[in-house]
C-alpha cells in the first residue's frame, strides 16, 4: 500500500508496502529526481524546535520547579500519574498539528520520505516484542542497582514504580481506548523523528546525530527525574538505534510498536512476573 502527499510531481511518495523502496545509499544525498536523502544541521535543529520546543520548556521548567529535597518523590508522582481520556486526546491533537508542521518543512526541503520504511511483519513484531521485553529487563536492572546505592531506598522504590508500570495491573492500560490511540500515535511521532529525521545524515555524521537524538530523547523527559530520564535516553534510545541499524533492515515498523507497547504497559517487565518477585536480595 502506498500514501500519497499528492498527486503533484513535486511531492514524494511514503511507502508502507515491504520491499517497495529500497533505501538510497548513505553516501547519496539526494535521489536523481532532486529529493532529499540527507538533511543539514539547521534541518534538524528547527524539526527539533517545531516537534520538541515546548515540550522540552515545559519539562526544563517542571524540572527545576522541584527543589532538591522534593524532587525524587515529585519525579515519582508525575511518572505513576494516569492521563485521563481528555488528556490523552489533546496530546493526540497537539502533536498531530505539530507533525503536519514537519512534515511541511519536509516538504519544502524537497526531503525523501520514501527513506521512512514502515512494513508491518510477523517477523517484525516478533522483534518488537523483543525490543520491549529487553528494553525491560535493562531498565529494571538499573533500578535495582539504583536501590542499591540509592541513600533513599523508598523514594528510589517509588520513582521505580511510577516509571516501570503503566497502572495498577499489566494490562490496565489496554482498556483504555484513547491510551492504546495515542499510545500507537506517540510511538510513531518519536520514533520518525529520533530515526527518520535525526538519523538522516551523511554516514560520516551519523555517530553525532545518534547523540543528539539521546540528548533530545533526555531532554523532554527531566520533568520524571534525571534518573529516569537518562534511563529512557540511554536504554531505549541505545537499544532502538541498535536494532534499527542491525536487525530490521531500517524498517521503522518493530521499534514504532515496541515504543507503543511501554506506553501502554510501562517500561517494567516485573510487573508481568508472579507478585513478590524482585531483582533485589
């Protein structure tokens, strides 16, 4: 299946079937019909701005509102909130908007869209499984050695928990309707933006766009503590480049769900495991 911008020469196609695209070398900036394979920097850093601006604001501010004394349990509480339905529709609607934003500058640059592989498989949601399950096990050893060492083990427990699980039982947040909406949403929002924008350099710039993508990915997620944050940049973000470079071709489709899935189930895989069980003594 193939989606089309329009029907004007000008515009490029995205496509969703597998095998539809092979993906132009990294070497080529830009295809023989004059589109874009290879953004610059200033690309990114407005993309940035228009896609992440006031969310990275609002998380700085929230962030460094908290005072040193209230910041662990603070962070613990806005991680465990729940969004409600309105919530969870206005962030759909705000970040919709903000995606036609970029996705028209895109546009304007003359960038190659069809770069974008999302071709839905067995095989690649089989891999998406995998992905969440080992972004999991990583992010739940991290906490257990964070309440190792942790001078606050309550408060180190409580930012654990209000980070690793979605609700009060595993499947709570599939019930939700406009969580799961959003959720498959939001997985695709990041994920094009920290893959198929940042990531669309010249070879030779790719190691530091990988960085900046784990600088943003940090960035807009102060508001649930640095600790938390630096486990999102660095677990899912290390872990989703790696597999989208090794194991799926560049398709987008396995790393997407696996992103949908820990916003709908949290990123805890404990939680699925008999009550009682711990990776600590």
């Amino acid at each position: 299946m193939k989606i089309r911008f329009s029907k004007l020469k000008n515009f490029p196609t995205v496509s969703l079937r597998p095998g539809a695209y092979r993906q132009a070398s990294e070497d080529v900036p830009s295809t023989a019909a004059g589109y874009r394979n290879h953004l610059r920097w200033w690309d990114i850093a407005a993309l940035t701005a228009i896609m992440w601006g006031s969310s990275i604001y609002s998380s700085t501010v929230e962030f460094f509102s908290q005072s040193a004394s209230e910041d662990r349990a603070a962070a613990a509480d806005v991680a465990a909130q729940d969004f409600s339905a309105a919530d969870n529709l206005w962030a759909l609607l705000n970040q919709s908007g903000l995606l036609l934003l970029a996705i028209g500058y895109l546009v304007l640059r003359r960038f190659n869209f069809r770069q974008w592989i999302i071709a839905p498989s067995l095989r690649g949601t089989f891999v998406a499984v995998g992905v969440f399950l080992a972004s999991g096990i990583v992010y739940e050893v991290a906490y257990a050695l964070q309440q190792l060492v942790s001078f606050d083990g309550a408060a180190a427990a409580a930012e654990a928990e209000g980070a690793l699980s979605a609700g009060d039982t595993p499947l709570q947040g599939i019930t939700d309707p406009s969580l799961v909406v959003y959720s498959l949403f939001n997985g695709f929002y990041e994920e094009i933006f920290f893959l198929g924008i940042c990531l669309a350099v010249s070879a030779r710039y790719r190691a530091l766009a990988f960085v900046y993508s784990l600088v943003i990915r940090f960035s807009f997620h102060t508001y649930m503590g640095l600790f938390n944050a630096t486990c999102l940049a660095l677990i899912v973000g290390g872990i989703y480049y790696l597999v989208w470079r090794k194991c799926t071709g560049k398709n987008l489709y396995p790393l997407i769900a696996a992103h949908a899935a820990s916003d709908i189930f949290g990123v805890g895989v404990l939680q699925f495991l008999p009550e009682g069980f711990t990776l600590l003594p």
